[in-house]
C-alpha cells in the first residue's frame, strides 16, 4: 500500500527544496542524510513528504520518549491509512558480555 500523506499543509518555504534534495539523495544511494532546523520549522512534515515519495518503509528513531511519543503521534496524522507503530526500549544501559584478549578480561553481561 502506498504511503498516503494527509495534511492541509502544502511544503512552503525552504520544504520543497530540502524534501527534493533528500529524496534525490536517498535515491542515488547516499548513505547518510541529515536535515536540520529549529524547533517548529517542519521537519516532521518535510520527512512526512520525503517518506511519502520514497514510498518505502522507515525507521525513525529518537534519542528521548518525549520526542518518541510526539513523533508516533504526528505521524499517525499525516498516515492514517498506513502502518505507523511505536516502540520503546525500557533499556537505559546496557553492556553485552565481552572478551579482551589482549588484556586476558572477560566482562559479564550487565543490563
């Protein structure tokens, strides 16, 4: 199903420029994309569009669970016909078990 972004919204101002040069980007194969702007600029709506053109599934990741839950939230707006799912890892730390052969050290799992 393709991705059917809903919103009365149009991209305005620096939005069409940086939707077009990410999508262009992506699909050449950059591997990495960045795009930055001040709180309340629309850069959730930006990567709605560029997600929307791409038409492929994404991953959205955030460093917090406010930020998370805001996400999940506006999104589910601009895809209500799509599959927009939410998770969040409870983990704040965690240490895989390790081997340093160098230094002969084993270090135990720690979650």
């Amino acid at each position: 199903m393709p991705f059917d972004l809903q919103s009365s919204f149009e991209p305005a101002g620096d939005q069409p420029t940086a939707i077009k040069s990410l999508v262009d980007g992506l699909r050449s194969g950059e591997p990495e994309m960045v795009l930055k702007g001040v709180t309340g600029s629309g850069k959730t709506f930006t990567m709605a569009n560029v997600i929307q053109q791409l038409n492929r599934p994404t991953l959205v990741i955030s460093h917090n669970k406010t930020l998370a839950a805001q996400l999940y939230s506006e999104f589910k707006e601009f895809f209500p016909r799509n599959s927009v799912n939410y998770f969040v890892s409870y983990y704040d730390y965690y240490q895989p078990e390790a081997y340093i052969p160098q230094r002969d050290i084993y270090i135990e799992k720690d979650a």
